[in-house]
C-alpha cells in the first residue's frame, strides 16, 4: 500500500527532533557541496524539509537564489523561519508525488531524504523531469535513503541508527538500491553517474545533464 505519513504534524515533527542526529550525514552533505558547480545561480531542492541542505549549500554559495518544494506543513512552517529574512530563496508547495512545476532553469537540483518516499515508477518520472529543469552541465546530486542488499544488513543500519528491534520502519520509506537508481538516471539520459557516497543506507547519486 502507498503511504506517506509526511503531512502528519507528528511524524514530521519527530523526525526533525532527530534529523541533526542521522550518523554520518554530515559526511554526505560536504560530498554533495563538493560536486556543485563553482559559481551556480540558481539551485532547485527537491523535499527541502526544514531547509537544512538548501541552507547549506547557500554558506557555500551566498549569491546563489534557491527554489525548494515541499508540502508537509510543519517543514514548511520551518523552512520559513529558518529563511524568514531571506529574500532569494522561494519556497514552493508542491508534493513529489505529482509531476515537478515549471520553475525555469537551474545549474544544480539537490534532494536529501526525499525522493524514497515516492514509488519506484515516480522515482523515474522524477528523474527524468529534472533533467530537463538542469541547464546544460548542471548535476543532480541526491543524498538519499536507499534499500540495503539484504535483510540482515537493514538490521544492521537500523541497529546503528539506535532502533529497537520491536520499532517499525516508516511506512513512507520505499527504498530502492543504489544500482537500480543509477540505472535510471543513465536511461533518462544523465552522463557520469556514479555513488559518489555511501553509508549503509545512506548514498549520494550524482548524473550530470551533458553539455
């Protein structure tokens, strides 16, 4: 069955009280900076949460205007406070789940933790609509939750994320392997794909539109 807790004011809530805390995230934030392009103008984040990773890439880059979607009401409620006095930074509602809107053209799309909690079919309209919103060059660099290769090391992951084994996995979560994903983005015509990044189930995918 298709869920996505993700309007829920609980679930949201919860998972900001320990998204600082996700081990070695930091790790997969500093690669994603790194495969930006030098100087971008316009950079798209796709389920920008509380705005964690579009703050970030904006302390690399203070002159770059940002767009970021999401729909879930408390991440929007702090995204705008984190960007309250921020004038180029647009924030538009919008749910993965239905095809990207026209926004124009960006040098970089970003996405962390998001795009899992789309079927695997969308996962691949996904890719393939924002390669046409990348200019020529631009990358698509998402830092995601993926599936592990068996059932024993999603074990491991869950027990190194602190979980008991009596806690449920989100029910929002459909994860796919990193070799499926970077399949898909070669299909949809994306060039250099590699995973740059992993920890157990967290991976950094990057293609780049060619010039």
């Amino acid at each position: 069955m298709d869920v996505n807790q993700w309007p829920d004011v609980e679930h949201a809530l919860a998972y900001l009280a320990i998204a600082d805390a996700v081990p070695h995230r930091t790790e997969g934030e500093e690669v994603l900076l790194e495969v930006l392009p030098d100087a971008p103008s316009r950079v798209l984040d796709l389920g920008t949460g509380d705005g964690r990773l579009l703050a970030l890439v904006r302390t690399a880059h203070p002159e770059v205007e940002g767009v970021a979607l999401d729909f879930s009401p408390p991440m929007i409620e702090r995204f705008r406070e984190r960007f309250a006095d921020v004038d180029d930074v647009t924030l538009v509602e919008h749910d993965l789940d239905n095809p990207l809107p026209a926004l124009g053209s960006f040098d970089a799309v970003v996405s962390s933790f998001a795009i899992h909690h789309t079927v695997d079919a969308r996962k691949r309209e996904i890719f393939a609509e924002v390669r046409s919103l990348l200019r020529p060059g631009g990358v698509f660099a998402n830092l995601e939750h993926v599936a592990s290769a068996t059932p024993w090391l999603h074990e491991q992951f869950r027990v190194a994320l602190g979980e008991g084994r009596d806690d449920r996995d989100d029910p929002s979560n459909k994860l796919a392997p990193v070799e499926d994903q970077l399949e898909w983005l070669r299909q949809v015509g994306f060039i250099d794909v590699d995973c740059l990044w992993k920890w157990r189930e967290l991976a950094l995918l990057v293609g780049w539109r060619p010039n």
